[in-house]
C-alpha cells in the first residue's frame, strides 16, 4: 500500500478529480478507499444528505465534513403524513442550525423534510449565513410568516425559497414586502401552502418585477384569477408556474387578457394549483398546452370531459397528476383518452375525491390504469387510488409495464379481494415485482396473504421503500421481506399481524436499513426491549399515547414502534409518549 | 494527517466511516453480514428459529400468532384483530383473556374497537395537507365566490353542483368504518409542546374532555428516562390532581378559537356545531379565563353558594 502510495497523485489533483463525483453513493466509495482518500475526501465533501435527522448529530457531521455548503435533512417518518406519528413526536431543526451557524459560515443550502422548524431557527438562519442561496421545507411546521419575514429581510441573494405543503402559522401578510428592493436574485418561489391573507400582492408583484431569472413560480390560493395575468406578464420567462385560485365569473376581457399572458411565456413547460376551477377558464391554457411536460392537476376539481379536452392538446406530457371526481361519467374513459394521446407519459397520480364515501366509486376502476399501462410504454411511476382491483389487471400492467420503478396502489376498502375471483391479490402483485425489475418502491393494499410476501422477498431484489397496510398473516410474511429484499432501506407497516419471531431473527437487516415502522401490529414490549439491548447500533422507540409500555405485561403488544439505525446514540428530546429501549438510558435513570 | 496509523487504526477508521457513510448517504453500501445475531435473540423466546416452509409442509412449522394467544393483537380496526379465520377464534379467546386483566385503559378500547365499527386513522392514505385542501375548498364552493357564477352559467352550475357533492363528503363521512380526521391543535398553559386532537375521533364534550385530560393531566410515573425531564417533572408537579375540565372544578378550563376568532369556553353549543367552529383548543388556567365566559364565574358562585346551604 505504501509503495502505492508514491505514485499516486497529488492532493490537489485528486481533490480536483474528487469535485465532479457528486452523488453520495461514490463519494462514501472514494472514501473507503485509503485513508488519505478519506482525508480528501472529506475536506472537500459539499454536500451532506441525511436521510433521518436522528442517525448522527450535527457535531459528527461537522467533525468529519468541515467544509459543507449545503445541507438535507429528513425528520419525520413517512407515515407522518397520514396523522399516524402523534404531534411532538420530534424532528427539531434547532439545535442542527445552532451548531452550523458556528461552524458553517458559508453555508448556502439547507433543504428540510417533515421537519420542525420555529421562527427561532428562521432567524438564525437568517443571521449566521451570509451567502444563504436555498431553502426548501418540505412538507414542515412549526413557523410562522415571522420567521419568513426574517429570512426575506436577510437573505441578500436568495435564490430559492420552497415551503411546499408545510403548514405555517398566518401573522401578517406583509413578510414579502420585506425583501429588500436590491434583492433580485430569485428563481424559485414556492408559497402555494400559505392561507388566505399571507401574501400581499403588490409587494409580490414588485418581488416578480425585478427578479428576471425567476423560473419557478407557485401562488398560493388567494391570488385570484383575474391577478395571474399581472403576473405572468411580469415574468414571461417562467418555465413553472402555480396558479392560485382559477375561479371566477366569466369574463370576455378577463380571459382573453389570461389566454394572451399564458401565451407570451413561451418557456412555459409545468403547471399546478387550479383550485376551485371554472372550467370556462381552462381553454386560456391550450396555446401552451403543446409545450407541457406536467400538469398538476389533482386539487382541481373539473370533470372529465373538462379533463379529457385539456389533457388532449397536450401530447407532451410526462407527468400528469389528477383529481377524479364523482361523476356520472367514467373515468376509465378519460384514461383511455390520455393513454391514446399522452405517449411519453412516464408519471401518473390518481387521488380520491371521495375516499369516504359510502357508495363505491364505480366511475373509475383497475380498467384506467390498465388502459395506461397498455397506451403509455414509458410509465415509470404510478400511484392509484380506486376501489376494485384484479390479479388478472395488475399482471397486465405488470407485463405492459416492465420499466416501473414506482408502483403505489391504494384500494380504498382494507382487505378487498379480486373483485373477480374473490382471491387475494397475492399474484397480481407477485407479477408487478417479478416483471418490474428495477422496483423501488412499492405500496400494497387489498387483500393479501403471507404469498405476496414471499414474491416480494424472492423479486424486490431492488426494492428499497415497502409500505404494508392490513396484510398478511403471520410472521412468515415479515421474515420474507426483510431477508430477501437486499435493496431495503424503509420498511412501514400498519394494522398486520407480524410479531417478535421476524423481527428478531432479522435483527442484523434492520442495521443495514434506514428505519422500520410498525403500528397495531403484534411486537410486544419485551421484544423491543430485547432488540434494544442486543442492538446498540439501533434506536429503538415505542411510542404509546396512552400509558407507559412497562405498565403492562411484558408479553403485550405496543401500539407503535419505530427502529432506526443510528450512530449518535439514543436522542434527547423524546416527548413523554415516546420510550426508547436503549439499555444504557434505562441505567441512566 | 497524510499516511501512517497502523492497520488496525485504519480498520477501525474504515468501520467508522463505513458507519457515518451509511447514515449520510441516501442509499446504502452492500449490507454486512459480520453480525448475525440470530439465535442469541431467538433463544429467549424458546429457541425458535425460522425456517421456510415449503407448500408440503413437512418442515419446521413456522409458530405465528395463533400459536401464542397471549398476544393479544390490539389495534384501533377490527379488521386486524379477524384478519384471518383461523386467527380469530385465538384473537376471541385472547380478547376474552384480556377482559378479566383489570384496570388496564387498553383492554376496555380493544373490546370495543372489536365490537363497534371503528374509525381508522390515517386511511387511506391521503397527506393531511391534500385533505385539508379538499375541506376548504368544499366551504368556499358552498359559500360565496359562487353564488354570481352560478346564476349566470346554469350549465355550469349543475355541474360544478355535482362536483362539490363529492368533495363535500371529505366533511361529512357517510361510512363509519373510513373517515376523515379533523385534527386541531391543542396547547395547555404552562407545557411548551402542544398537541393534536382529532375532533371526529370524539362524539362528545365528555370523550373530548376525557382525551385531552390523559393527554396532559395525567400523572403517568416517570417511566421514560429520556426525553425531557425537566417538562415532564413540571408537569407532575402542576398536575396533582384528577381534573375534570368541563365542570369548572379544575384549575384549569377547555377554550377554543371559533371561525371569528374568538376565545369561547368549550361546552355552551351542540356539538356538531362546535365541530364545524372550532378551530383550536387550549386549555386555560381558571384564572385567565374570567374574562372569557360569565358563565362559568356564575357556576362556580353557584357551587361556592350551594355549599354555603
């Protein structure tokens, strides 16, 4: 190795060869090479993502890359977002700020998921990183148009400001006024979850006016109709915009002045927002139709016939995410048609408009899907939701589509069978993963034995995000999926009947994982204290609202558990519902 | 720090960073089989270790969880506790098991989840953004901004009639079995980390009330080590009591925020009105709130002068 060494290149050479690798993956390889690889390497790493804000602290982060620019952090687990993590359950982005701000002065990017972030970590954002450029908070809470006043004031060359679906708490609309009148470095803003009075137009509008390298563009709701116009005249060169409300009573001038400022955005290639849509608006938008590559559509509520008109002068699209409505109409129709004249698609998002319904839905069935599946060869991704599904649809679309990497499909009733058969749906989804060789993720639903499971385990060879919902049988199903599946990182199961026997047997797998969730199902409380103890490279967390998990009998199942790999140890700032079995805790106390 | 170390100080370094590596990088090196810790788990549940089963059946016989009744599978739905016929009849008797066990809170919801048709939380699976989307734009559309549209486009109106029918039902759900959440945020004075309630969840002022006091009222012993102790001390200290928070016998009161804005004390309206009112919760200290609602200052003269008698 030494002798290696001398004719290996300088610092300077490698350290240059070093900055075209960006994705993490090859970066942690070059650093296992040597250690003055690793040296190198880790003096000259930009760019930090962390899947899940608890596996290290911010000072080991620190300690080993010194020299980060930007930052990504997850928080939450995913099935936060369905109201299954109770409020408090953590995620705090305080102390990772407070610990950049002293060690990070030219940090420019921080990009948060499900995460909690107060006005207190806004302003110190705002006042430690002279050259902050991004900030993108995903789907996060627990601010308030304070701290977003404050990022705007300081924030001398943003360049990127995204609060996708994050919930903020409305103080006063006039934060936007607080960008300074030099500020015009702006490309992305993103404030389509902000409420009604958050935003004061005018002070947007000038913010449009001077910032001409503006691409990205969401509004949120109170922006009406009758003000996109203003805007996209301001901002011809958009190539994303998000429209806020598209309602209002029809107007000849109104929209004659909308189809001519939709028009003049020649870049113009994805679109979003259309809440409350007035389908009399919808023809403005067909001079740009030709160039859309995505259409978001799915908080419209338009019928299909609408739909239908729209989606066909756009034979572009790639990616095409909509709302199917109760109709008297069906659905299934309306995807025929996209499937005949949207040949690129490579993206499809279904959503419910009635998920609670009594009647079933009968507008749209397994039929639309497979009408896609057969018109559109390119489908990569898809998430479904629709109440009937068969074995024999799913291995069509399974056949049809060989190139999935995203298969998500959620029958709304738990537990239905093949509508045809009355079988379990083991081998329509036993298709998907044997035909879909690149399957990354994938959700199941309806009814399932322990087969699908095994399907899964012998052909999810790259599978690395499962997520189960009233499935299965026993612990065998478990045990198939976390020892066949190689690729798995996030594993998220609810309501199954899978116990301690598969989860101790694979307690190594859950090293190799990123986290594991299981709620209502049947792991008891001594086996989490086992996993606990055996396992002190694993924090593992029982989360109960009710009362303390050692106040029952050992053999008892919890109602949640959550089990992620991490080397910074059991973390401190546990709500009172939230146990962690960390033995070296329980000594503590 | 150029070369040198030993090699057993690079080992240790590699295993480290292969450690950071892992839990920096968004996907995973190749998984290492060095730590299989099979049967050292195994063992204390009586040795058992998995095998796979061939259609046959002559191996082992996998155990599951109609080997071991006193697992008992307690969840929220129905539908896991019968999820196969061949589990339910150990899931009845380990229910019925779980009867005689007194004074634990979980059995008794358990026994009713089984019996009644229950709610489930968080199906399907729509992000609470997307649903709260939905909810407000069912109330704009039956409010105004719709009323001109309608008149003058009757074509329209009928079927932007239609549509709201079926939006509307993320309100109102027709299925008991499926329905939507409606969570509110609770603070309490004096605790720095607030809560969530789902409204729906509750039919009552008094399953409400119940709710939110095991929420923050209890006196759970401090069984967590972790976690913030000095929160949860404060609390034990504030909290000595059983409380009851809608009888003004407390030191404490349930408030919300209506859709005006306004502080009002819990209790006064039917409940399905509160529902479509309320906005947030807190709960108060019985001192602040006498500004807040007459009515309760009288009722405590009331209890002070019925005592008097």
């Amino acid at each position: 190795m030494q002798k290696e060494m001398a004719y290996s290149f300088p610092d300077e050479v490698l350290k240059h060869v070093f900055s075209f690798i960006q994705s993490d993956k090859d970066r942690n390889a070059v650093s296992l090479v040597c250690k003055s690889w690793y040296e190198i390497e880790r003096w000259c790493r930009r760019k930090v993502f962390i899947g899940n804000c608890y596996a290290v602290s911010p000072r080991m982060v620190i300690r080993r890359f010194p020299e980060v620019r930007s930052i990504e952090l997850k928080g939450k687990p995913h099935f936060a977002d369905f109201n299954l993590v109770p409020d408090g359950w953590g995620g705090y982005v305080l102390q990772w700020i407070a610990e950049m701000a002293g060690a990070y002065p030219w940090l420019g990017e921080i990009r948060l998921k499900r995460m909690v972030v107060t006005d207190e970590s806004l302003e110190l954002i705002a006042k430690s990183f002279k050259n902050f450029k991004v900030l993108v908070l995903f789907s996060c809470e627990g601010f308030s148009t304070d701290g977003l006043a404050a990022i705007a004031a300081s924030c001398k060359n943003l360049r990127e400001l995204d609060l996708r679906e994050s919930e903020v708490d409305d103080l006063s609309g006039h934060w936007l006024a607080q960008f300074p009148e030099t500020c015009t470095s702006l490309v992305s803003l993103n404030i389509s979850c902000l409420g009604s009075d958050e935003v004061s137009f005018s002070a947007l509008e000038r913010l449009v006016d001077r910032c001409p390298n503006l691409r990205s563009l969401q509004l949120n709701r109170a922006v009406t109709l009758d003000k996109i116009a203003n805007i996209l005249r301001r901002a011809p060169q958009l190539v994303d915009f998000g429209t806020g409300n598209y309602a209002a009573e029809l107007q000849p001038d109104v929209f004659s002045n909308l189809a001519g400022a939709f028009s003049s955005c020649k870049e113009l290639k994805s679109l979003s927002g259309f809440w409350d849509v007035v389908p009399a608006y919808l023809p403005a938008l067909y001079s740009i139709c030709p160039r859309l590559t995505s259409l978001n559509l799915s908080y419209a509520t338009i019928q299909s016939p609408d739909l239908i008109k729209l989606v066909s002068h756009c034979p572009r699209l790639q990616r095409l995410l909509f709302l199917i409505q109760v109709l008297d109409y069906v659905e299934d129709s309306g995807l025929e048609e996209l499937a005949s004249s949207c040949k690129d698609l490579q993206e499809l998002r279904v959503f419910p408009s009635d998920p609670f319904g009594v009647e079933p839905n009968v507008s749209l069935t397994e039929q639309g899907l497979v009408a896609v599946s057969l018109g559109c060869p390119k489908l990569q991704s898809v998430l479904y939701f629709c109440r009937r599904m068969s074995n024999a649809a799913l291995v069509t679309i399974a056949q049809n589509c060989p190139n999935l990497t995203r298969f998500r499909l959620c029958i709304i009733e738990p537990k239905t069978p093949d509508y045809l058969t009355l079988e379990p749906l083991d081998a329509g989804f036993g298709a998907i993963v044997e035909h879909c060789k690149d399957l990354r993720r994938l959700s199941l639903s309806g009814l399932l034995t322990d087969h699908v499971f095994e399907y899964i385990g012998t052909y999810g060879k790259k599978l690395e995000m499962l997520s189960v919902a009233f499935a299965g049988d026993s612990d065998l199903g478990l045990h198939h999926v976390l020892s066949g599946c190689e690729s798995l990182r996030k594993l998220e199961i609810r309501d199954c009947p899978f116990g301690d026997k598969a989860l101790l047997a694979n307690a190594a797998k859950l090293e190799t994982m990123r986290s594991l969730w299981m709620s209502s199902c049947a792991v008891s409380f001594g086996a989490c204290k086992l996993l606990g103890q055996k396992m002190p490279k694993l924090n593992v967390e029982v989360i109960d609202e009710t009362e303390p998990p050692d106040s029952r009998p050992e053999s008892y199942p919890v109602d949640k558990l959550y089990i992620y790999r991490s080397v910074a140890g059991p973390r401190f700032d546990m709500p009172p519902f939230v146990w962690s079995m960390d033995e070296a805790v329980k000594i503590l106390h | 720090m150029q070369g040198g170390g030993g090699g057993s100080e690079s080992g240790s370094m590699s295993t480290v960073s292969r450690e950071d590596n892992m839990v920096m990088s968004s996907e995973d090196s190749s998984c290492s089989d060095e730590s299989e810790l099979e049967l050292g788990l195994g063992l204390s549940l009586g040795g058992f270790k998995m095998h796979q089963v061939s259609r046959g059946g002559h191996y082992a016989r996998i155990l599951t969880a109609k080997d071991f009744p006193s697992v008992i599978s307690a969840s929220s739905s129905p539908s896991s506790s019968s999820s196969s016929s061949s589990s339910s009849s150990s899931s009845s008797s380990s229910l019925s098991r779980a009867n005689v066990t007194a004074g634990t809170k979980r059995t008794a919801d358990s026994v009713a989840a089984a019996n009644s048709s229950s709610q489930v939380v968080g199906w399907p699976p729509i992000r609470a953004y997307r649903m709260n989307s939905m909810v407000n734009q069912a109330k704009n559309q039956a409010t105004e901004g719709f009323n001109s549209t309608m008149e003058n486009h009757k074509s329209e109106t009928s079927t932007v009639e239609k549509g709201t029918t079926g939006i509307s039902s993320y309100q109102n759900s027709g299925n008991a079995k499926l329905r939507k959440s409606l969570f509110v945020k609770v603070n309490m004075d004096g605790i720095p980390i607030g809560r969530k309630v789902d409204m729906n969840a509750h039919e009552s002022y008094e399953k409400l009330a119940k709710t939110l006091e095991d929420m923050f009222l209890k006196t759970t012993p401090n069984v967590n080590p972790a976690g913030s102790r000095a929160l949860k001390l404060g609390m034990m200290n504030k909290l000595t009591r059983s409380s009851k928070l809608l009888d003004g016998s407390s030191d404490f009161v349930l408030t919300y925020e209506d859709k005006e804005g306004d502080w009002m004390l819990v209790g006064d309206v039917p409940w399905k009105v509160f529902l479509s009112s309320v906005k947030r919760l807190r709960i108060m200290r019985t001192s602040e709130a006498t500004g807040l609602a007459p009515r309760l200052h009288e009722r405590n003269c009331q209890r002070q002068r019925s005592k008097h008698i």
